[in-house]
C-alpha cells in the first residue's frame, strides 16, 4: 500500500477482483503470459504453426476449457491463436 493509499488520498484498489479484473492487473497477467508463455514457443517443424509445437497442448485446453470452442476450430497460426486469446481474454468488456 502507497503513502498516498494509507493517508486516504488516493483510493485502495480492491484486493479480491471477482467479477471482473481491473486494467492493471489485465495488463499484468497478459505480460506474465507473453513473458513466460509466448515467447518460449518453439517448432522445430514450421516456425509459424501450432501443429508439432510445444505450445499445441496448451492452444488446445484453452480453445476446449475456457473459450469452450472445439479443439478443430483452433487456428492453425501461433499468431492467430494468441491474437484470440488477447482480444476475447484479455480486452476490457464495456457495460453500460
């Protein structure tokens, strides 16, 4: 907690986010993503694919666990399948 937060100047930020995730903490967890995840990807075969890379299990559990789309309709590009999960996990949704 900042010297501001403590003195009540500026407001605390909610500890426990459950319905939704501020942009902090959305910007964190996509760095956290790219930092660890996506720039380990590797393929030996095709340099551009998911197919026979070692991020294809896990492009597949997340089109089958948390968008609940079928595995088949994966796309067949990295690029195009983190592309997704930035734009449907991780843009802020505007309600009114």
């Amino acid at each position: 907690m900042s010297f501001s937060q403590r003195m009540g100047i500026k407001p605390i930020r909610d500890a426990i986010q459950l319905e939704d995730i501020d942009d902090s903490l959305r910007s964190a967890l996509w760095d956290c993503l790219h930092v660890c995840i996506w720039s380990k990807f590797e393929n030996r075969v095709d340099f551009r694919t998911v197919k026979h890379s070692n991020l294809k299990e896990l492009v597949y559990q997340l089109w089958h666990r948390f968008f609940h789309l079928p595995i088949d309709s994966s796309p067949s590009l990295m690029r195009e399948a983190i592309g997704y999960v930035r734009k449907h996990g991780f843009t802020p949704v505007f309600t009114d």
